[in-house]
C-alpha cells in the first residue's frame, strides 16, 4: 500500500516529505509504548500512535520506518517534523482514534507484524 | 589489532529530546560503510534502547562503539544508582521506570529484553550505588 493510499483512507494530513507518498508501506504498527515497537522489526513499515515527542521520530528512525501516522488529532511540534523530513519519514495526521485507524489500514489489506 | 574504528559518544542525561542522537550516528556511520540494513537495525535498536536507558535511569553515561572487521562492540557505561537483581530487570515486562518516563512511551519492561533480541551477546555488570556497564556484541 502506497502513503498516498493511507492518507486517503485515514483522510489525514500530510505534514513531512509530500514528495514520497508514491514509498510504499508493507506492514503496520500501532502503539504508544516505543519499546513495544522496537520488539518488532519489519522493513517499510508505518507506525500509528499516539505519542508525540521527538522519540517516536528517533524510533521510526532506526526501525527505517517510511512513515507515522499521529491518530486523535495530536499536532507534533516543528522540531518533531524538522526530525522527520531530515530523515525522509512522512508525518500523517488523523482525527481517527487509534482502533479505527488500525481497523480501517487492516481491512483494507495492510498486514501487522504476523 | 588492525581496522577497528573506534567511536565515543557523552549521552546527556538531561535531555531526554536528543536521546538517541549517539545511536542515529552510529546508523549513519555504518551505512556509510556498507553495512546490510538488517545488521544496522540490529545494532542502532540494541543501542538506542541502551541509550534510552542511560537517560531514564543513570543521568546519561558513555558509549564506546568498536567496528572490528567481524563484530561490532557497544559499550555502555553509567554512573547512575546500578540494578540491584539483573535477572529481574531482563524480565519482558519489568520495569522501575516512573509514570512520567511511561508517558515519553518507554518504561515498558522491554528495553533490556530488546537487547538482548537484538544482540549476539550481551553481558550487564552493574554495582548498586556505583553504576552499570553493558557489553553488546553484533557478529557482522
């Protein structure tokens, strides 16, 4: 699934590298604990949360994630997409609760770690 | 021994924003060495997670990095209040961290678990009041 598609399905806002909604996603994540998310190693891979702070950057970074999707209508600071842009990870914002936003990724084909 | 490139970093404790600074150029360097992607997720966890940790729990510390022609070492040292039972704080799951550090969405038991996952071998050595060293070793 292409980012492009995400954000069309999660009607989110694109806030980081609108030059690469073509990357495509392969697997999804969906968590507010960083470790919970560092146990798990998937290549081209998106993170949903609910955190914001410069850590789920810094996660999504060594986990060479392509993109995180904040849910609830969080609003990351502009140190938090200064991080993200200089690593190429696209920052997609929802008003979608973690569950739905999860939900609808999964039903419409996007695998977790399994 | 020849062509081991030796790397230093000061974790600052007080800041937990730039945590995970000495990790992301850990990263970069071995990508600029070639190094396969898996390999450098391995290591860049396995440190990150130990640098979380030196932030949460010792007040930052050191790291020493060695890239030997056919492992990569880290070294993780701190002055902070030590781990009075290893055996415990390995436990997926056991965690002393306080709220505050739960709500930055670490604390949850799984950072020592985590570098172990990701580490060929890790030895933790810690003396409470004085402080814990880790050794990691990625077999390249």
């Amino acid at each position: 699934m292409k980012i492009r598609e995400i954000q069309k399905l999660l009607s989110a806002n694109v806030l980081t590298c609108t030059d690469r909604l073509d990357t495509d996603v392969r697997s999804a994540c969906g968590s507010d604990m960083m470790s919970d998310v560092l146990a798990y190693v998937k290549d081209q891979a998106v993170l949903l949360t609910g955190l914001v702070n410069a850590q789920v950057v810094r996660t999504a970074e060594m986990m060479d994630m392509v993109c995180i999707v904040f849910v609830r209508s969080k609003k990351p600071t502009d140190e938090i997409l200064a991080l993200a842009e200089q690593n190429g990870i696209a920052i997609l914002t929802t008003d979608l609760r973690m569950y739905d936003a999860c939900g609808i990724l999964y039903a419409s084909g996007l695998q977790g770690a399994l | 021994m020849a062509d081991v490139l030796r790397l230093h970093f000061t974790v600052d404790g007080e800041d937990f924003t730039s945590a995970g600074e000495a990790s992301a150029q850990v990263k970069k360097k071995l990508r600029q060495m070639g190094y396969d992607p898996e390999l450098i997720r391995r290591v860049s966890i396995a440190m990150y997670e130990g640098e979380i940790n030196m932030v949460i729990h010792a007040g930052g510390g050191e790291a020493d990095i060695c890239i030997y022609p056919d492992k990569i070492e880290i070294l993780l040292s701190d002055k902070g209040p030590g781990i009075a039972d290893i055996a415990l704080a390995m436990r997926a799951g056991y965690s002393t961290a306080p709220e505050t550090v739960r709500n930055l969405g670490f604390g949850a038991g799984m950072g020592l678990p985590n570098m172990k996952r990701y580490s060929d071998f890790m030895n933790v050595e810690s003396v409470v009041g004085e402080g814990t060293k880790v050794t990691m070793i990625i077999n390249t």
